[in-house]
C-alpha cells in the first residue's frame, strides 16, 4: 500500500483577481504544492473563468506546478493550448467526453500528468474503467460550477470505494484528489478515505491564506498518520 503525501491545492477561482500574483506568492509562502486552476465554459457547467492566456501570465509567477481542471465540453481542443501555456497537470470531466482514454492519452503525450475529474453523482465504474490511464482521479465533493459551495458527505464513501478499488487492481500509485468544500473541520476525514490532494478554495482564501495552508496541512497529516495505524 502507498500512502502519498499530502499535496495542499489552493483554488485561484477563490483568489483576489485583482491581484493574482499577491495571492500566488501567499500560496508559496504558505507551502502549497499545488495552484489548482478551474476553467469553466459557460456550458458545461453554469459559470466562466480564465483560459489559456490567464494560465500563461501566471507561469512565470511561480514554480509552483499548475494544475488545470477543465469543466468543460469536448476539453481534447485545447489540450495543447493548456500546454503551451505552462500548465504540468490537466483533468478532464468523463461527462463531457465522448473517448475518455484518447484524451488522457493527448494529455500524456505532451509530458503532462493526466487526470479524470467525476462529479458527485458520476458512477464510479467511469473512474474503475480509466484508472490504468490516469495519474490522478478527482472526485468532486460539490456540483462543479461555483466555489464557496457546502460539502456533500457521500464523497467520503466514494473515496472509500475508489481507494479500495485501486488497493485490490495494484492501482495505488494513482492518487484521489478532492475538490469542493475542503475545510479544517473536514479534512481530517476527507485525508482517511482516502484522498491526498485537497484543493481548498474559500477554505484558505477567507483569512489569513498563509498560515491556512499550513494549518490546513497539519490538520491532513495528522489524519494522514492515523491512516497508518490501520
């Protein structure tokens, strides 16, 4: 069994717009590991973010590697863009993909780490079915679309359910990733069913964002080496 580590995401999609750079190097100084940026399309869920050209103005911000979670229809278009722009991870929503594993497979052939993304009430056989192609699997934990929206409880079975799935098929070098509702009253049993990258947007950014990263990764390893004792 492999237990990874921690990997704490803030959200940009709960970031100060207005200056985005101020909030990148919090995020640094805080010890994110991850920037998660959402790219909405106005279509496939009901709200419109940034694109490739915003992911470009950020790159040169940080080292900070930027993974882009594309809430969008037919996401295989702009993969390359992503690309080019500097993201290093990209996840794609199985429901608005007609062939998942070609997708996951462009994603890979640019040097990417590649990722599906369910929402809450997705089947979990979409993620069983493409695990082999994947580096990570997100598991939404709200209805995609808006940040600062209230956590639904039955991601903690599904994760569950998805850990065991990649325990049993040798498959636990994937990682879980969640996404919606991350808070510190929550992420301890969010971390023991199972998922090590928490993506935290209204969670961190209301506040001090600094030290919330940090407290928010001292509350997901402690929970982390409970698992262990499992």
């Amino acid at each position: 069994m492999i237990l990874h580590d921690i990997k704490i995401a803030p959200s940009l999609l709960s970031a100060n717009f207005a200056n985005l750079e101020n909030d990148i190097k919090k995020c640094e100084k805080g010890g994110a590991d991850i920037i998660h940026i959402d790219v909405m399309d106005g279509n496939f869920v009901p709200n419109l973010t940034i694109g490739p050209i915003v992911v470009n103005a950020i790159r040169p911000l940080t080292k900070i590697p930027l993974s882009c979670h594309l809430m969008i229809n037919d996401p295989g278009k702009y993969i390359e863009e992503f690309f080019k722009a500097g993201a290093d991870s990209i996840s794609v929503h199985v429901e608005g993909l007609v062939h998942i594993h070609r997708t996951l497979n462009l994603i890979k052939s640019f040097g990417l780490k590649a990722g599906i993304a369910l929402n809450p009430a997705t089947p979990l056989n979409f993620a069983y079915d493409s695990a082999d192609h994947c580096d990570y699997i997100l598991l939404m934990s709200v209805d995609p679309g808006f940040g600062g929206q209230k956590f639904i409880p039955t991601f903690l079975r599904r994760s569950e359910k998805l850990r065991n799935f990649l325990l049993k098929n040798n498959l636990d070098h994937i990682e879980i990733e969640v996404d919606g509702g991350v808070k510190f009253n929550n992420v301890e049993e969010i971390v023991m069913a199972g998922a090590n990258i928490l993506v935290a947007g209204s969670g961190l950014f209301h506040g001090n964002l600094i030290e919330n990263i940090r407290e928010l990764r001292k509350k997901a390893e402690n929970a982390r080496r409970q698992a262990q004792l499992f």
